[in-house]
C-alpha cells in the first residue's frame, strides 16, 4: 500500500489528531495532546452524550471524525474492533494507532494491531504507545518514558513518532508489524525491573531465617531443653528484616564503588562495564524500596514489642522476683548511653531511609535539578548507610568479645550483615581520598591514562 496521499509533514500542526474510544486512556491521551499544542477531535458513537472530555476537543461522529483527521489513535478494546471494520472505506490512507492490550498472554491467535490491519487492510497500522497508563498521561509522567512503535509502513511511523517525541517520550523503533505481539505483551510483564532485586531479598531472607532459627531456637531447645517456637513470629522476624534491608541499602552502592575501581583500573570511563554490573546498577533503585519495605517492617515490629504477651510478662516476673527477693538494679549509665545512641541512630537512620526512597518517586525525582537528585541520592545515601551500619554496631557493642555471643561457634547474624556495608564505606572512604578522587574525576570528564599523544611538526 502506498501512503503518498498523506502529508505526514503536516499531521501535527495543520490537522487534528482524532482519538476513537472515551475512556481514560482515550480522555487522558487527548488532554496530554491538547496542552502539547495539538487539535483533538474525538468519534464516538454517541458524540451527544459525551461527557467529561478535555476541555478545547471536539467530538463527532465516527465517520465525521475520521474525514477531519489523517491519523486516528484507536483506545478502544480489540473485542469492539466490528466496528472499524464496517468504516474500512472511510480510512483508506489513514495512519491507524493501535493502544489496545489484552488480559493476557495469547489470548488471541494474532496481535492486536495485525487483526486491525486485516480489518482496515488499506489504511497504515502503527503499534505503539500501548505501554502507557491513563494515570500517567494525567500526570504528566512522561518525560524521558520510552515507547514502542512497530509497523510496516515508515512513514507512518514517522509521523507517530514525532507526536510522542512531542509529548516528551523517547521512541524506540522495533520495526515491522510482526513485532506488534511483543510490544502487546510488554505491559502483561509483571514487575520485570524487580525480578533481580526480588531474588536476592527472598535468598537473603531464607538465608538469615534459617540461620537464626538455627542459632536461637534450636539451639536453645537442643542445648538448654528451652522451648521457644513462639519467638518466630515476631522475635526472629524483627532480626530478619532490618538485617535485609542494611544489606539490601548497602548492595545499592555497591555497585558504584566497584564501577569506580574499574575505571581508575582501566583508566578511562570509555570501557564498557561487565553485563553482570550493568544490570546489577540497573536494579539499584528497586534494591533501595525493597530495603525501604523491611526497613518499615523493622519499625513497625519495633514498636509492637511492649504490646507483646512475652514483654510483660517477662517485665512483671523480674519485678516479682526482685521484690520477693528485696533486690534492686543499679542504674548504668554507660549502658544508657548505649541504648539511648542506639535508638537515636535507628530513629536518624529511617527518615534518612525514607526521604531517600521519597526521592525516588517520579513526582518528587522530576522536580529536582540533576545536583539535587545526585546529592540526594549520593552524599545522601551514604550518610544513611553509615548511619544505619553504626546503628548496627551499637546493637552488637557489647556482645561481640562474649562466648555466648557465638552459639555452636557461629558467629551472630548481626554481624554477618555488617559486612557488606563495612566493605562499601571503606571503598568509599579510599574513593574520597584527594588523590584517588582526582584522578577519578579526571577520568570521568573524559581523560584517558593511555590516549595517544598529539604529535607535533
């Protein structure tokens, strides 16, 4: 099929772009339209009893819709397509935009977009823009989001393109119409991005579950015949998630450090990182809300502590005992210190935490200039790090010379999970020395320890 007949040059400024479907992606999409600078007309079947539309778009029928407009963006499902079918005449030449998405995976035996071209097989389906959540157009969370297009015809998809570039999308073209079935199963992927920051919490959290089960419950029915099954629940479960989320903080940077001591080893920024490290810094910020959650968990099991049957009752046994026996506590003041840091340093920690993950938020990322963001999530970072991880040390302060302190001679979970975070800020602590730190800085402006000399005549 030819498209001479369409000037596609003036598709977005001379013409409206016609939206068939009023719904929320179809009402969103035409609003994001109109404050791009674009004329919006809607077809509908019943343009009379149109309501809630953006405000400067006009409706019409179908048929009227399709006359003032050369490219169409269908939102309406594929099981409502019939009627497309009936206007095939009427789109001969025109550029069809398939949104649609189904429920799942092979629901139909061909894509979307392909049914549509055998239903209209003269005008120019283009599949693209599919990715994209009503939520988001209202919200104008688009700029730099990247979207599909595929078709087979290249004009088309030109003139497609340069309306999401418009609206401040990146376009990736996937090329043919065969591609239609992968861009349609895109948005059935669920959380793709935390596939790898999920496998390592769950592998973390089976790991220091079972070790602690081992360490304070077995152990302790083994070796002292004391059953006490029931500290599961909240005991063992609020040792288990602030140790995953210091870890899980900590394999956030990580990454960076290691990428740092690549290119002063490499001496220059201009060598690609192995895939291994790539999509381990790709996943960074998932990592960080992962932690964030159990960092969460942690407080709120925390705070349920003197709610607990065991604290109390613990609480008013000792106080019996110490008064059947006329004893008393003498008052540490080292060990108020201790604690009262502790809680501080915990407390400091998590609003560090989370106005890190604060920052992650697109609504709240967008409105901060690059330094920002970079101070944030950088300087800001590190200090929570450094934070928590002291946090860490101070729960452990006076337990670390103890033989109680390790059961079976396994050392402590606590402080199996400093260990990681100690490593980052001492690779950090190497990074920000003058002398590492300029070199580095010099690398990543662009200089290279082995760039050929420029000769001189």
């Amino acid at each position: 099929m030819s498209m001479e007949t369409l000037d596609m040059e003036a598709l977005p400024e001379l013409e409206p772009l016609c939206i068939f479907g009023t719904g929320d992606l179809g009402r969103s999409l035409g609003m994001r339209l109109l404050q791009s600078g674009f004329r919006v007309v809607y077809g509908s079947r019943r343009p009379q009893s149109c309501g809630l539309l953006p405000l400067g778009a006009q409706v019409m029928t179908h048929a009227e819709a399709t006359q003032a407009a050369s490219l169409i963006f269908i939102c309406v499902h594929r099981e409502h397509y019939d009627f497309l079918e009936t206007m095939a005449p009427h789109l001969k030449g025109k550029v069809l935009v398939d949104l649609s998405n189904n429920l799942k995976k092979n629901m139909y035996p061909e894509a979307n977009a392909a049914y549509l071209q055998r239903l209209v097989p003269k005008a120019a389906v283009v599949k693209g823009l599919n990715t994209l959540s009503a939520w988001a157009l209202q919200n104008g969370l688009l700029a730099g989001k990247q979207v599909y297009l595929c078709g087979d015809h290249a004009e088309a998809k030109q003139a497609v393109a340069q309306i999401a570039t418009k609206l401040g999308l990146t376009v990736l073209d996937k090329g043919s119409l065969s591609a239609a079935r992968e861009l349609e199963d895109f948005p059935l992927q669920l959380f793709p991005e935390f596939r790898l920051p999920l496998l390592i919490a769950v592998s973390l959290l089976a790991f220091f579950f079972f070790y602690l089960l081992i360490r304070d419950v077995i152990y302790a029915f083994v070796e002292k015949g004391n059953e006490i099954s029931y500290r599961i629940m909240v005991s063992l479960a609020n040792k288990v998630f602030p140790i995953v989320a210091l870890v899980m903080l900590s394999l956030c940077y990580l990454p960076g450090a290691i990428a740092a001591f690549l290119q002063l080893y490499r001496g220059t920024k201009y060598s690609r990182f192995p895939y291994w490290l790539d999509r381990w810094m790709l996943c960074r910020k998932q990592m960080g809300l992962l932690a964030l959650g159990f960092a969460f968990l942690h407080v709120i099991y925390t705070l349920i502590i003197p709610l607990r049957y065991t604290f109390w009752n613990a609480l008013v046994s000792d106080a019996v005992n110490k008064m059947k026996n006329n004893e008393t506590t003498e008052f540490s003041k080292t060990e108020a210190w201790a604690t009262d840091s502790f809680f501080a340093l915990g407390i400091l920690g998590f609003f560090l935490f989370v106005l890190l993950g604060l920052t992650s938020l697109p609504s709240v990322g967008g409105s901060l200039s690059w330094r920002e963001f970079n101070f944030v999530q950088s300087k800001l970072g590190y200090l929570t790090l450094l934070v928590c991880t002291t946090h860490g040390y101070l729960y452990g302060w006076n337990k670390f010379l103890l033989p109680a302190t390790y059961k079976w001679y396994t050392p402590p979970a606590f402080m199996l999970c400093l260990i990681v975070p100690s490593v980052v800020l001492v690779l950090k602590l190497i990074i920000l020395l003058p002398c590492v730190d300029r070199t580095l800085t010099r690398i990543r402006q662009g200089w290279e320890r082995n760039q050929p000399k420029e000769e001189t005549g």
